[in-house]
C-alpha cells in the first residue's frame, strides 16, 4: 500500500477512543457544583436559583393547605347535610306513622337508618384501606 492511500487515517495498530459525558438532574436544584457555575454566568445566579426554588417551596405548600382544608370543610359540610336529610325523613316518618301509613313511616325509618349505616360502614373501610396503604408506602420507603 502506497502512504496515498493511507492519508487521513490513524497509524496501525492504535486504538480510537471517544467518551462521551452526560449529566442530568432532577428537582428544583441543580447540583451544587453545577450551581456554583451560574456565578459565572449570572450574577448572583446561584441565589436567584435558590430564591426561587423557595418561593416554588412556599407557594406548592400554601396550595395544598388550601386543598386540604377546602377537603376538610367539604367532608364536614357533607356530613351536616346527611344528617338533616335523615332527621327529616325520620322525623317524615314517625308523622306518616302518626296518620295511620305506618308501613310506609316504618320504612322511610328504616331506610334513613341503613343509609347511616351504610355510609358509615363504607368511609370506616376506606380509612382503613387509605392507612394500610400509608403504612405500605412508609414501609417500602423506609427500606430504600
């Protein structure tokens, strides 16, 4: 082989080597080193990204108080309406059994009461579903 055609191409017997490098991140920061290096770029960089990271913080926290609390007041606004529901048609009932309906008034009793009952029995299995599946979560996170 004539060195013509041997242009442009490595020695024999040498190797070629390429390394590629990939860094990624996740959260709302970036690693410290990494961070640091906004410094460079923007003044008080690293503080800006900080600052924001915090009001992010604060802002997610206040929506889910806010959430939590506009549960809380719906669970218990629920709850009241049921139980006037309920009164009025137990009360309904004993008026009809006082006019002489009393099956439908024993009924209606009957009904308002199973439907507490049911209602009950149900939120009671959910809880305890909802606390099993906490003490799941926490136990599987508390391994890894």
């Amino acid at each position: 082989m004539s060195n013509k055609s041997r242009e442009g191409a490595p020695p024999p017997n040498t190797a070629v080597t390429a390394v590629t490098q990939s860094v990624s991140f996740s959260g709302p920061l970036p690693p410290p080193g990494l961070l640091a290096k906004y410094n460079e770029v923007i003044p008080d960089g690293a503080e800006r990204i900080m600052a924001m990271a915090e009001r992010q913080s604060a802002h997610r926290e206040a929506l889910e108080a806010k959430v939590i609390a506009g549960n809380i007041d719906s669970q218990a606004r629920g709850s009241h309406y049921a139980f006037i529901i309920c009164l009025v048609t137990i009360v309904g009932g004993f008026v009809l059994i006082g006019m002489g309906k009393s099956v439908i008034g024993v009924s209606a009793i009957i009904g308002s009461l199973a439907t507490l009952a049911g209602v009950f029995l149900v939120s009671k299995r959910e809880q305890r579903k909802e606390r099993v599946e906490k003490s799941t979560a926490l136990e599987e996170h508390g391994r890894s």
